[in-house]
C-alpha cells in the first residue's frame, strides 16, 4: 500500500525508526499502519475537513498523514494532536512535534500536551467546531468512549470520526455505541474487512462478533442523541 507522499514517513516506516533531535534511533512503536496511514491521508484529502483532532500523537505517524493532507488540500485546515505524553522525556520526547517541524507542517499544527479527557471538554467550552476527529489514544473502553461522547458534541454535520484498533473489545464497544446511540453512517474506506488475530480460533471469534481490526471511520448524520432515559443494550 503506498504511502502518503511525506519524505519523513516514508523514511519512518522504510527503517522501522524515529529520529530524536539529537540523531539518535528509536524504533517506530504504537502507530498506525502503512495501509491505515494512506486511508487517513485519503480521507483527510477527500473531505477536506477544516479542523481535525487527533488523540494520540506518539511519534507522529497519524499527524504526519493527517497534515500532509491538510498541506494538499491548501485550504486553511488544521490540525489539533492531544496526547500528554509528547514531550515526555519517558516517553515520546517530542519526536512527533519533531517529525511535523521536519516535513515543514508545523504551521497547521497545534500540540495540546494533556490526557484528552481534560483537553476535549476545554475545546468544547471554547466553541471549537470539529470536521474530522482520529481517535487513537488510551484505549480502555471508558477513555475511548470519552474521546468520542466529546468529539461527537463538537463534530459539525456531515463531520468523520475514524478509529483506530478497532478489533480491540473495549474499541469495539464504544463503535456499538455509536451505531445505537447517536446517528452516524459507517463509510466504506476501500479496505477488505480483516479479522487478523494470533491464531485461527481468535479470529474466528472476531469474526463472529464482527471486530474488524481495519480502522473504521464513521460520518455523522443528525446531531441526534436519545430521550433522557432511553437504554439499549449494546
Ligand atoms: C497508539 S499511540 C498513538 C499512535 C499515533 N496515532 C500514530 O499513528 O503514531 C497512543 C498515544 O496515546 C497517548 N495517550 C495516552 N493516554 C492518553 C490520554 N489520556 N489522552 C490522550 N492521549 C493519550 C500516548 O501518549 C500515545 O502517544
């Protein structure tokens, strides 16, 4: 699957590492696949979203796709990246901001350096309007159930919310709830359905219970929500 056309990706995944500012290696870790790169930077490139939020930065795989795209579609959109681990010098020591300064993105790029579920309420406070919204960052089915409760509340119609690691149970969930609890239409992104796990009885079970492991993105329809009171099982 080809990449976005970004030099520093490209070198990125041809090596399988990130370079710190100091020219020291570090292996690529956490992000998102070749084929799930081209997909966001396709989307991003299709829709042409005005603003966009990503949640989990790491080492700038998503970002870099995300902006390249921006940077295509030269029409003013933006790029917020939430993840409070960026500069961490435990963690990503800022070699995402790193990577986005290298491709000569960093003038669409904004960082916010804490957890999302500090920084998503204080955008929605502040009025910000979402077009497009990556969620990719704590998985745990309350986090991620967060991320999207909030993106949703700023996502303008007919905006895109795309997932990554959805074959993930707790990931898997939070898409149940957005299929039944608030109106939105899967999108068909142009990728066979993949049930990969570790063995053939791990897969079959994914499977059955539909946990494709491909991203999946979904649009919203209405800015709709249930009666108070209203419970599905889902
Ligand atoms: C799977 S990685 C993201 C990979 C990235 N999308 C890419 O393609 O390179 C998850 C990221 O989420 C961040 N993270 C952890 N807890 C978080 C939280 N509460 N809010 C937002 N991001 C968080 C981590 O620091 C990590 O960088």
């Amino acid at each position: 699957m080809m990449l976005p056309p970004c030099s520093i990706l490209k070198d990125m995944f041809e090596s399988g590492y990130a370079e710190d500012g100091t020219g020291g290696k570090i292996p690529l870790h956490s992000n998102i696949s070749r084929q799930h790169a081209r997909v966001l930077y396709e989307m991003v490139r299709r829709h042409k979203p005005a603003v966009c939020v990503e949640i989990g930065m790491c080492l700038g795989i998503s970002a870099l796709s995300i902006l390249t795209a921006l940077h295509e579609n030269a029409n003013g959109g933006r790029l917020i990246s939430i993840d409070p681990l960026q500069t961490d010098p435990a963690h990503e020591k800022g070699i995402g901001l790193l990577n986005v300064k290298r491709a000569g993105l960093d003038g669409l790029h904004t960082l916010i350096e804490k957890k999302s579920y500090e920084a998503l309420p204080a955008l929605l406070a502040d009025g910000l309007q979402v077009d497009f919204g990556y969620i990719d960052g704590w998985h745990s089915f309350d986090y991620a159930l967060l991320d999207f409760f909030y993106l949703d509340k700023m996502l303008s119609v007919p905006g895109i919310v795309g997932f990554n690691d959805c074959g993930w149970r707790c990931v898997h969930k939070v898409l149940k709830f957005v299929q039944r609890y608030r109106l939105y239409r899967e999108m068909d992104v142009g990728i066979a359905p993949s049930y990969k796990a570790s063995n053939h009885l791990f897969s079959l079970i994914k499977r059955i219970e539909g946990r494709i492991s491909n991203d999946r993105y979904f649009q919203k329809l209405e800015d709709w929500e249930p009666e108070g009171g209203f419970y599905t099982h889902f």
